[in-house]
C-alpha cells in the first residue's frame, strides 16, 4: 500500500482529510444527520488510518466530526438505506472491523474529539482511539438493541475493558445515554471540558503528543493493547457472524421502519 507521502490524501465524500505539521485531522463530514456512516465514509477511514502507519509525517491523528457530534453510528435514514446497490448487508460491517484494527495497529497516537454525540459504532471507533476528549455536551450511547441489532466495532471488548462487563451490559442492553460527566467517571473517556474552551483544551493534548518520543509511544500503545484488548479481534469476529444473522431479520426491517417513523417498534422475532 502506498504512503500519504506517495499519493495524494484520501478524497471521499463525506470525509474531509489534512496533513500539517504533524498531525493528520480526519474528520467525519456529514453533519446534517450527526456524521452517520456509510459503506464508503467507513471505508475511506480505514484507508486514511491504513496509510498513516507507513507516512512518515503522521506523528499524531485527531479523529473528529464535523458540526454538533461525533458520530451517530451507521446510517439508517431512509437516505441512507435506499438503494444498496447490491452490496451485502454485513460489507459495512466487514469495513468497521478493518477500521477498528487500523486503528488500534496504528503506531502513532490518535485522538477521538468528541464535541457532541456518538452512538452505535461512532462509540466503537471512539474507543478504538488512545485518547477520548470528551466535551460537556457529549454522549455516548449503544443504540443497536434500539433497532434490533447488536453491538459491532469491537464494541463489546472495547467498552468491557474501559468500564467492566456489568457496566457495559447496561450500555449495550438498555441502550441509554451516557453523559460525558458519567462517562468519566466510569472510565470510558480520558477527559471531559466545558464546551467553551474543549477546541483549546484538544490543542494542548494534541501538541504535548507532538513534542512526545514518537518510538516510545508506538511501544507504549502496543504494550498496553496488548495486555487489554486481548479478545478484541475475537470480539470482531463475534459481532461480524452475530450481525449477520440480526441484519437480514425482521426485527431490524421493524427497527428501522419504526425509528425512520419516530415511533415505538414492535420486535416479534424470537
């Protein structure tokens, strides 16, 4: 695979990509539905973080989205789901699972900037990152159950290892927000700060990581990903058979249909 130094950046749609001074900014640009994904946003990420571990000027990635949030999980609006061209509905799956472990090999430090929401999958590559900067305003919520699916993105090593199984089980169970303060406080972001001052408190986290050792940060994030997210690509693997199964039932054609109609669904699989 060719460097960032080699081609050009990354052009996709609904993704915007700069390089300067060391820091590669990849931000999620679809504000007008709170940066849900799709199949080709979800694979230009992987690729830009796929790229990143051999450019020699990557030093620190920043991993944001545009606008009011983070990320609001894969798209299920009746834009998003109109017309799939054919295209399995587990390959966006398959796409998450590359990004998450492009993430996490990544040998340079990447930094989630969590402004406002981030649901569904938007939690998993949140937590993929080394660092979660966290504004007053966000939330973090495992919206899946909500429309008859389950946790994917790794989400169900990655949220156990940061706040324990009893505490990830209500996430992914009960599907309800969880505010950035409470978020802390378990132990799913590394830091939170009032929404006037995070855009300042990420630049000096960014340019601390800058003036860092960038060997012993590589060695650092291998080390202790290895100690922690031991189940981690068994935990993709697991989500990938189980979202199979769950993508093509009815209860999802009811969970969408029902969250596309704001109103209640009526689950009836068993």
């Amino acid at each position: 695979m060719r460097s960032m130094s080699e081609s050009v950046l990354p052009s996709v749609q609904g993704l915007a990509v700069s390089l300067s001074d060391g820091v590669l900014s990849v931000t999620i640009d679809r504000p007008d539905s709170l940066n849900s994904l799709t199949t080709p946003v979800i694979a230009g990420l992987a690729d830009t973080m796929e790229s990143a571990a051999t450019d020699p000027r990557v030093q620190v990635v920043r991993l944001g989205g545009a606008g009011r949030g983070f990320c609001s999980g894969a798209g299920i609006s009746a834009d998003d789901t109109s017309g799939s061209d054919g295209v399995p509905p587990d390959e966006i799956v398959l796409e998450v699972n590359r990004l998450i472990r492009a993430i996490t090999a990544l040998p340079h430090p990447v930094v989630a900037v969590v402004q406002g929401p981030a649901a569904g999958v938007g939690v998993s590559i949140a937590l993929a990152c080394d660092i979660v900067l966290a504004s007053e305003k966000a939330f973090f919520m495992l919206a899946f159950t909500k429309i008859g699916l389950m946790p994917d993105g790794g989400a169900s090593a990655l949220v156990a290892a940061a706040i324990g199984r009893i505490r990830a089980m209500r996430m992914a169970l009960l599907a309800e927000r969880l505010p950035a303060a409470e978020a802390f406080a378990a132990g799913l972001v590394t830091a939170v700060y009032p929404a006037e001052v995070f855009d300042a408190e990420v630049d000096k986290v960014i340019s601390a990581l800058l003036s860092g050792p960038v060997v012993a940060y590589a060695k650092t994030k291998d080390a202790v990903n290895a100690a922690t997210l031991t189940e981690l690509d068994a935990a993709l693997e697991r989500e990938f058979r189980g979202q199979s199964i769950l993508l093509r039932s009815a209860d999802l054609r009811e969970g969408t249909k029902a969250f596309q109609e704001r109103r209640t669904p009526n689950f009836t699989d068993r």
